[in-house]
C-alpha cells in the first residue's frame, strides 16, 4: 500500500479522480436540485426595497480610524 500520493500508480491515480469526480457531481446535483425547489423567492424578490447610502462617517476606537 502506497502511503504518499508521490509514488502511486496510474490506476491508483485513475481510481482516485475518479471518486473526486462522482462526488464532486453528487455534490453539484444535490445542489440543483435544492436550488430548484426554492418556490416562493421570485415573490419574495418583488417586495426588496431599494436602501441609499448615507454620508461617509468616522469611526474611531483607540487608536485604529475607520472611514465607512
């Protein structure tokens, strides 16, 4: 049994992408499907008001200033 990923062979090379591929594509259906399923958000989206930006202010604690 190879113990570093240095010395592997090619089939053990294959096998391993292999199973990174399978579970890399569950992982990105899983997701779909979840996504998919959402429903109501478009409604949701309708009634998001728009927010403005105030005036820069000052921010100080000790010695560090942040302007925001």
């Amino acid at each position: 049994m190879n113990h570093s990923l240095h010395s592997i062979d090619r089939t053990t090379h294959a096998k391993i992408v292999a199973v990174a591929l399978i579970c890399a594509t569950a992982v990105a259906g899983i997701g779909i499907a979840v996504h998919s399923r959402g429903g109501d958000n478009l409604e949701q989206a309708q009634h998001i008001g728009v927010i403005k930006a105030g005036r820069p202010a000052m921010v100080a604690s000790g010695i560090e200033v942040a302007v925001r």
